[in-house]
C-alpha cells in the first residue's frame, strides 16, 4: 500500500513537471511571438523615420539586413521597392534602381553597430513585385507598386521622339489593370486615386473621374492637384459655381514654386466667373493671373475675348499689346491678333504694333519670324498678296536659323497657315 501510495506521489509530480514545461515552452513562444511583432512595428518606424531624413540609402540597407536576419517578408520587399520606386536618383533600363542619402544619418538612429553606406541599389523590382503577386493575388500594395512602375516608364518615354502610339497606350493600360486591381482591394493613395481620375477624365467618364478625385478631398489629403481637376470636370459639366469653387480651394494647397499649376487654376476659376457674369471678380482674377506669369498668353487671350464682347477696342489693343510685347515668340498670341485685326479691320493698330515690335526684338530672331509671319498674314488678308509672300520669305529666313530646313513650323509660314 505504502509502495502505490508512492508512484501515485511521483506520477503527480510527473504531470506537475510536464504541465511546467507546457507553460515555459508556451511562454517562450508567446515571448519570441511578441518580440517579433514589436521588432516588426520598430522596424517600420525606424525605416519611415529615415524616409523622412532623405537618407533613401541608408533605409534601403536598414530593410536589407531585417530581411537577412528575419527571412523573407513580403511587406519589407514591398517598402523597399516603394522606396526604390520613389526616390531613386537614376535608373539603368528600369531594371537596377540607384539611391544616394542626401544627408548624414542622424545619430540618434544610428544607435546599432551596423554601418549602412550612403549608396543603394533596387534591383529587378518588377520580378520581384510579381513573386510578391503570386504568392497573395490579394496583395493591393504590391500591385499598387507594379502599376508605379510602369508608370515611371510611361512618364520617361513620354519626353522621347518617335515613340509608336501603340506603346503608349500599352503601358496606359498595363498602368490602369494594376491600379485599378489595387484599387477594389481598398487600396487608397493620393497617386493612385489622382492617376485613375485622370485616367477617367481623358476618356470622359466624369462620374468615375469624380469618385477618385473625391476619395482624396474625403481623406483630407490637401491634394491641390484633385481639387483642380474636379475644377476641370464641372467646368467641363457647365456647373460653373462649383467648378469656381474647387478652383479656388486648389490655390490652398498648391506649393508656392508651383506657379503654372496655380496659373492654370486661376485661368480656370476666371472663365467660370466669365460664364457666371461675375464680370468684376473675373476682371480681378484674370489681372492677378497676368501679374503671376506675364509672360504667359492665356489670361491675356480671355481677356482680349472679354473686351471683346464689350466693343471695347482700345482696350483690347492694350491687352494685345501687353502680351506681345511680354511674349513674342508663342505663335498662338499672333494667331489671336490676326483674328482680331482681320474682324475689326483696324490695320493701323497692327502696323504700328509691328514697328513697335521690330524695334523692340531686332536682335531676337525667334520673335522676328513670328512678326514678319504675321505680318505677311496680315497683308495678305488686306489684299496685298506680293508683300505678304515677301514677308513670308523673311520669316521662314529668320526660322532657318534656329531651327532645321524640314521643320513642320517653317512649312506652315504662307498660304497654308492662313487657311480657314
């Protein structure tokens, strides 16, 4: 009796022994689980934080080794790429992404002993993306990304010569799948909503084009650019009270070097006023648009157009005179002069400003061509054909110049340019 009543003692202390095992292996787990989430959230903030010092560099290698020492991490190749993506100072085929850090890494995050260099290298991110892809289809910040990507490419060959149509439109759409992929899993970003508006805009589909625009406003974004176009689009809708207003709350948020895109809005916001009949606030933001960027033609052309309707020709010849005198080599401030000279028949306004003109830019052969141009127009509509070819002649001259022989622009200069 005394026997069993001992291996029932020690089978007690058994369970006691592996219930104590249990709890420590549990512990542990739970330990190692909660010090890997904690380094997870520490790792982001210290990557954002360096994001934000403009140490691009330095953050891309901090990821680099997590990513060593922890293994592979989806959301990490995700933020390195973003990075890449964003602030790469120079690409080589859109394959290799290079970064530099822009200013020594501050020291209160440079409290490890690893030594990050100041140069980085993005390499292969669209493969990348499309493992990340394949492996969760759901993944709506990396499909955000590979639509980044072929939008950079986009945004590159743009500014290229000779590029098929073709191709542009292929890299639109490949931009548009991702986007809008990443879009119906609820991602929301200020890029992303602002390039599918866009996106809609272009192909007229405003109530789409809106929605977009409007998830920025809704988040609060202060995106200038999503206010602008929503300028646009009720422009566009003829509710011009609206269009006014979305007009005016973009010139908020617009950074002050960003002086034509305030430019456009106010240009915008001034024809809404126009078509209001808010003729006394249009007529003081159309002059706070002309003192912005004098030498720009737009806000001078609508106010010509305002004076205009009014029958008000002497002013109109000031504006006119105004915007040539600031700006003699935009083809589209000469085009709007001929069209007024040529209904008003006031040809003596047109010679006295060619002489002006002449005198002026006697040195400038670019400006010159465009007057000798619209001068030939000019006569040509007065009747005075052999004057107006030798007019021509001396403005394809002085285009011969600066620009060469077969150039679209000297080919227009004669009867073909006037043509209605």
């Amino acid at each position: 009796m005394h026997k069993i009543k001992e291996k029932k003692h020690w089978q007690n202390y058994r369970i006691i022994f592996r219930c104590c095992l249990v709890l420590i292996f549990f512990l542990i787990f739970k330990t190692s689980l909660c010090q890997k989430l904690d380094d997870s959230t520490h790792t982001v903030r210290v990557f954002s934080q360096l994001i934000q010092q403009k140490q691009f560099a330095s953050a891309h290698h901090f990821l680099e080794d997590k990513i060593r020492d922890y293994g592979v991490n989806p959301n990490y190749i995700c933020l390195i790429i973003d990075n890449g993506l964003r602030n790469y100072f120079r690409q080589d085929n859109f394959e290799i992404f290079y970064l530099i850090n822009q200013t020594d890494l501050p020291n209160n995050l440079n409290k490890s002993n690893t030594n990050y260099s100041s140069t980085g290298s993005v390499r292969h991110p669209r493969q990348l993306l499309e493992k990340v892809v394949a492996e969760n289809p759901n993944n709506a910040f990396a499909l955000k990304l590979l639509g980044d990507y072929y939008n950079i490419q986009l945004q590159y060959i743009k500014n290229l010569n000779d590029i098929p149509e073709n191709k542009l439109t292929g890299l639109e759409e490949k931009i548009f799948s991702y986007y809008s992929h990443a879009a119906r899993l609820g991602y929301n970003d200020v890029s992303l909503n602002r390039w599918l508006g866009d996106y809609y805009l272009n192909k007229n589909q405003l109530e789409l084009a809106e929605q977009y625009y409007q998830n920025n406003i809704k988040a609060l974004a202060k995106d200038p650019y999503a206010y602008h176009y929503m300028a646009k689009l009720y422009y566009k809708k003829k509710s011009y009270t609206q269009a006014y207003n979305y007009a005016v709350q973009s010139l908020e948020y617009f950074a002050r070097e960003d002086l034509y895109l305030k430019y456009d809005a106010m240009i915008l916001a001034a024809k809404s006023l126009r078509e209001l009949s808010e003729n006394d606030k249009f007529l003081e933001t159309i002059t706070k648009c002309q003192e912005l960027i004098p030498d720009e033609q737009p806000a001078y052309i609508l106010l010509s157009d305002y004076y205009i309707n009014e029958n008000d020709f002497d002013k109109v010849e000031k504006v006119l005179t105004k915007m040539l005198l600031y700006n003699p080599f935009e083809p589209t401030g000469y085009r709007k002069l001929e069209n007024y000279i040529i209904s008003s028949k006031r040809f003596e306004f047109s010679d006295s400003l060619f002489d002006e003109m002449l005198l002026k830019f006697e040195n400038w052969d670019e400006a010159l061509a465009n007057i000798y141009w619209a001068k030939g127009n000019v006569a040509y509509y007065r009747g005075e054909i052999p004057e107006a070819k030798n007019f021509w002649e001396i403005g394809r001259n002085y285009m011969r110049s600066y620009l060469p022989e077969n150039h679209d622009l000297i080919q227009q200069i004669g009867d073909e340019s006037i043509k209605k």
